[in-house]
C-alpha cells in the first residue's frame, strides 16, 4: 500500500487480522484422516465411556487393596496423637517424651504407583484426623535449609526465608499476622503458628463450625510429615531434622511418615542409633505389586464386563514391560488405554465393542461400506464358507442379511465370553496345585496359551489331565468345589447347570468309603518282589482292579476335559472377533518401549522419517547437502576410522554445506574458513558429543574418538 497522493490526507491502514488457529480436541486428533466423520466421533465416545467405566473399577480395586493398611496407618496416626495430648502426669505410652511417632511404609520398588497411595492416604487424613500435612520429595530438599522451608511454607501458607536478618527487616510485624509476610525459617516460628491455629475462638466472636479432626482432638491435630522418597534423601539432612524436630515433639505433636521402597533396614541404615532411637517407629506393608497386578488383571481383563479384549502378544508385551522395567501397575493400565485407543482409532467397526444393547442398535444402523467391512474380515468370511451356497449368496449381496447375521453373531460372541471364563478359572484352579505347575502357575499364563492355541492339543495339558487323575482325594475335593463356586456364580444358565452337575459329583466323593478294595493276591506277591521290573510294574497297573475313588476321579476328569473343549475355543474361532479384540503388538512396544538410539540413529541418518519434507528424500549413505547440521556432520563422521581428523572433518562439512547455498566456491578460500559455518560445525559436534558419538582424546590433540560403529 502506498500513500501517494496530489494533496495532503489522511490515511487509515486496516491491520491485517490473522486467523487463530483453532485448538484441535482430543477428538479431533481421533477423526483426522477418517473416510466417516460421524463413525470417528462415535467411536471417541465409545471409547471414553469405556475407559470411564473401567477406571472407576480401577479405583474400587485400589482402594480395596490399600484398605487393610491405610486403615492401619490412621489408626497409628489417631493413637500417636491421642497419647501425646494424654500424657500430663500419667505418661503410659511405650513413647518416650523425645520420641517422634513414625509410620514406615514399604511400598515396594514400583515407584511410579507411589503417588496414587501417598494421594489416597493424604485425602483419608485430612477427611477423618488432621489438615495438617505436608508432602516433601528428596529432589526439593536437597539441604537442611530447603527441607525446612518447604515444610513450613506448605504448612503455614507463608513465605518462608532462611535469613534471619532478610526476615527482621522485611517483617517489622509479629510473624502470624499477615499471611503474605515472610516469617523466619525455624521450629519456633511453627509452633508459634500451630497454637495460633489451634486456638479456640473466644466466645464473643462468631463460632465456626468445627471439622471432624479438631473435634478428636480438642488441643489440636496431628502435624504429619510425609517424606516420599525416604532412599533418595541425603543421609545428613534426614539426620539433622531429625535432631531440631525431636527438640519440639512435646510442643507440637509431629508425626513422620516414610515411604521406602526397598527395605525397611533402609532406615537402619541411612540413621544411626543416637537418632534412629528418637523415632517410634511401626512398620506397614502394602500388597506387592505382582499381587495387585493380578487382581486388575482378573477384574478389567478376565472379565465378559467389558467388550474390549487384547491378544495374547498385547497382553505378553504389557507383562513384559511391568516384569523387566518398572514393576508399575500404573503404566500397566496406561498400555492398557493405549491398546485400546489405537483399537477405536484404526478399527472403523470398533462401534460394535460396546454393551449389548448399544452394540445391537449400532449394527442394525450399519452403512454400506461398514457392512462392506464386516465381509471381508477373516473370521466372517470363514463363517460365511460354512454356510449353505444359498445362504452365502445371501450374506454375499444383502446387506439386510448381514446386519440381521451380524447382531445374532454379537449376541454369540458375548455368550461365547460368559462361558469362557469360568471354564478358564475352573482349569486354573484344577492345575495351580499341580507340581511344577504344567499350565502355568498365574492364570494369566494360562490364558494366554489358551488365546494362542486349543489348549487341549497341547502337550502341557495332557501332562495336567495325568496329574490330576493322581490326586488325592482331599485335594481334589477342594479344588472341584472351587470350581462348583466358580460356576454357580456365573451368569451363563448352561454353567450353573453344569455347575449343579459337578457338585453331585463333588458330594459322591464324600460318600465314598475310605478303605480300599483288596487287590488280586498276584499284585501282592510282585509287590513283594524285590527285583519288579517296570514291565511288571505296567503290567499290575494294569491288571489290578480300580478302587470306586479312582473310577469317580476319572470321571471328574473327563468331565471337566469336557468342558475345557466345548467353552475354551480359540478366540479366532469366533465370528467378528477381530471387532473386540486388539492385537497390533507392534504398536504398544513401540511406544511403551521406547528404543532411543536406534529413533536417534534414524533420526540423523534419515531425517525425513521424522521432518516430512520431500527435498530430504534421498539415497541410502548419500549426504544431502539440505539435511540439518548435525545429520551432514553425522554421516560424514561414518566414513572416518577410530580417531577422526577434525580439520578434515570441517573441511568435508564446509563442502558439502556450500552446495546447498548453490556456490561453486572451494571449501577453503585463502586458508580462511567462513565463521558462520565453523560455529554451525562446532556446534554439530559438540551435539553429537552430547549424544555419546565421539568423545576428546589424549592421545592427538586435534582428533576426536568415535564411539560406535555402523548407522542405524
């Protein structure tokens, strides 16, 4: 625009408005790249509304499982405090008026699900004893002054400050007066401002209503300390506040709590005696976290509650990944949801993995490209060949018929998981007292090999099947009743039959006498033998008379071979199983299990895998002179031997760095090197330095060490 003009004026320029960018949803991410919006946004919804449900299952089980010791804990907390304001002329506490009640935790080496405890203990203190807590980490506190100023600020609410002479001239005024002032950094400023907390309102000032742990203790709450990391604090800073707070416990009753994740000789070990013997300390345990995965993985995946299943290598890389990394139940659920993100996202017939009556009313509001890929899924067209030519003609051209197939195939998928299930723990309970435990000792073992293969072909359960034919009667009745409870309490009505049947067969058994029928006196005499041969040993076996406890328990057996065949079919063998079941294993590793050198190796190698841009696009082991700094310096690097020149190695960059600019030039002008380019140089190496590449020698001072070998 210009401002040309024969006479003077006055001229308004409109600014330019730029359009915002539009904040995408995580919805949006979801339906990017669809063929069906609509399909996309339903099956978002599909999947948040089932991890919902899940996650609320998640967090009964959690608290279910950390309820034994947390109720243990608040006990110990209520009775710290009471005993320290009863103490006066009658002290009977095993305390010592010096000592500091502490409460230690050993959660276990799964650091990741510490948090959910520590945040589920702070939110039950604070309902039902004391709102005074405080949560301190080692990487916060890496001196005594910081501990001690991050456990009073976030007590008291205030700015705290270390120097004493800063806070005289900055406060001027009585410490507790104005929240916003700074206060001294010292256990006298916090039992100064714990009586002002704890003082009852005067009688001619309006009464507040009082919270439930005031009311429990009428001279004040407990003041609990919680260190979170109790091996990653310094051995000293732990020492030292141990020392200044003992000094206090009779003027404010404190309260510590650590959590460990080793051992509870961590404590022993990082505190001497002179002040480990100021604490009070009782020990507390939670469940171990093979435990607690065990039981998510008995209540979100051995379940017909939820549609959405994983294949036997999805559920083995998740396993995988908590046994061999973190031990961490958390990231285990975090596989979880991503498994079945990636199932709603990549799977457009993922709408059918929700509850029966959604599913049915979905299916018959089918489109035609859906019902299109409902054909050409593996295990619909394998149904489809079963059929009689005229009704594969039908499920071939009809898209009424298939919709109509298809909602009676769900309703069989969903009965066909009813079934599976409690036939699947049955088992379990038959072959986990077994020795050596041929079918695996957890029962997820034993669905996965059910999820891989008929289980009944295999050679394991056919060692099972002769081992429980050996069992004694005492274990056998036992187990089978666990299973009687097993399959009365399942919702299929053919299993609580089936279930009836069993326990018939289980109240046989107690009919039974418990003398032994006499054998044939041919047995006894080769018994009597001292040289029986195995031949002889086969033959007795085989010619002596079965007891009425051996006849039953082979019966029993067969029974429950019977079931086994009939309930636990492959997965695969069922008609649009692929619409519940995730089985992209590839995915989950690849980004639950990160390989970083060999993305970073990519990365340099072949920068347009990540950067997308198409003048990137080359040959293998050709340097583009357009790739990023540290790409060129990267590969040219790869041509060198153990020791690399570094003048040589500039001079090569500078080459390759110049005809990108589109310069006939040499490398080096005069024996001069452009700045520009020796800094981006300097740089790229020093990146590549950083990232363990080559390293500085001793041995020439000029050279640089390569540190691996090959590319990517």
């Amino acid at each position: 625009m210009t401002t040309s003009s024969v006479s003077k004026g006055c001229f308004v320029f409109k600014p330019v408005v730029k359009k915002k960018r539009k904040i995408l949803g995580a919805e949006d991410y979801f339906v990017d790249g669809s063929d069906d919006v609509e399909n996309g946004k339903l099956r978002f919804q599909l999947c948040q509304s089932l991890w919902q449900k899940m996650k609320e299952d998640i967090e009964c089980m959690q608290e279910d499982l950390n309820k034994k010791m947390l109720d243990g804990f608040l006990e110990f907390i209520r009775k710290s405090a009471a005993s320290f304001w009863s103490r006066g002329d009658s002290w009977t506490s095993q305390m010592r008026a010096n000592e500091i009640p502490t409460a230690a935790l050993v959660l276990g080496v799964n650091m990741p699900d510490h948090s959910i405890t520590f945040e589920s203990m702070i939110v039950q203190l604070q309902a039902s004893l004391t709102p005074f807590i405080v949560s301190v980490q080692a990487k916060e506190c890496g001196a005594l002054k910081q501990l001690m100023q991050k456990v009073l600020q976030r007590l008291m609410g205030t700015n705290i400050t270390v120097d004493e002479d800063e806070a005289e001239t900055e406060l001027g005024v009585h410490n507790n007066e104005l929240p916003q002032k700074r206060v001294n950094c010292s256990l006298d400023a916090l039992c100064d401002w714990y009586r002002t907390a704890t003082k009852k309102p005067s009688g001619k000032s309006p009464r507040k209503r009082r919270s439930c742990s005031q009311s429990e203790f009428p001279q004040g709450p407990p003041v609990v300390v919680i260190f979170r990391d109790l091996e990653a604090f310094s051995p000293q800073v732990l020492q030292d506040f141990i020392l200044i707070c003992s000094q206090y416990v009779q003027q404010v009753p404190l309260v510590f709590v650590f959590g460990i994740a080793t051992s509870p000789s961590t404590i022993q070990r990082m505190l001497p005696h002179s002040v480990s013997s100021l604490l009070c300390i009782e020990l507390f345990q939670s469940l171990s976290c093979t435990q607690h995965l065990a039981t998510i993985i008995d209540k979100l995946v051995l379940t017909s509650k939820f549609p959405f299943k994983i294949s036997a290598k999805v559920l083995q890389v998740l396993v995988g990944i908590f046994l061999y990394h973190d031990f961490s139940v958390c990231n285990f659920l975090k596989g979880l949801q991503l498994s079945m993100l990636d199932h709603f996202h990549s799977q457009p017939l993922s709408m059918l993995c929700c509850q029966k009556q959604d599913a049915l009313l979905h299916a018959q509001q089918l489109s035609h490209q859906d019902v299109e890929r409902i054909r050409q899924l593996p295990s619909f067209m394998r149904y489809v060949e079963k059929q009689e030519p005229e009704k594969q003609v039908q499920l071939l051209t009809s898209d009424e018929r298939v919709k109509e197939v298809c909602q009676k195939l769900l309703k069989d998928l969903r009965s066909y998981h009813k079934n599976f299930y409690p036939v699947l723990r049955c088992l379990h309970v038959l072959t986990s007292i077994l020795p050596k435990y041929p079918l695996g000792k957890q029962i997820r073992e034993l669905y996965v090999l059910c999820l891989e293969k008929n289980v009944w072909e295999t050679q394991e359960y056919e060692s099972a099947m002769q081992l429980i034919r050996m069992l004694a009667k005492d274990a056998l009745v036992t187990s089978l009743q666990k299973c009687v409870d097993i399959l009365k309490c399942c919702k299929s009505k053919k299993l609580k039959e089936e279930g009836q049947q069993l326990q018939g067969l289980t109240a046989t058994f107690q009919k039974l006498d418990s003398k032994i029928i006499p054998v044939d006196s041919k047995y006894v005499s080769m018994v009597n033998n001292h040289f029986l041969t195995l031949l002889a040993m086969k033959e007795c076996r085989r010619t002596r008379r079965k007891t009425p406890y051996e006849i039953l328990r082979n019966h029993v057996v067969d029974y429950i071979d019977s079931l086994v065949k009939t309930h636990l079919c492959l997965p695969e063998s069922q008609p649009l199983y692929e619409v519940w079941y995730y089985s992209s294993s590839g995915t989950v590793r690849r980004h639950l299990n990160a390989t970083p050198r060999t993305s970073i190796q990519t990365a340099l190698s072949n920068p347009y895998c990540y950067l997308q841009n198409e003048a990137l696009k080359n040959e293998s082991g050709v340097i583009s002179s357009t790739a990023p700094d540290i790409c060129i310096i990267y590969k040219l690097h790869l041509e060198c031997g153990r020791l690399i020149n570094l003048y040589d190695w500039l001079e090569a960059y500078i080459t390759v760095a110049t005809a990108a600019e589109g310069k006939d030039l040499s490398a080096m002008e005069g024996g001069k090197v452009d700045k520009l380019k020796h800094a981006r140089f300097i740089r790229g190496v020093s990146e590549l330095e950083f990232l363990g590449f080559v390293k500085s020698t001793r041995k020439k001072t000029d050279h640089v060490a390569r540190l691996t070998w090959g590319g990517c």
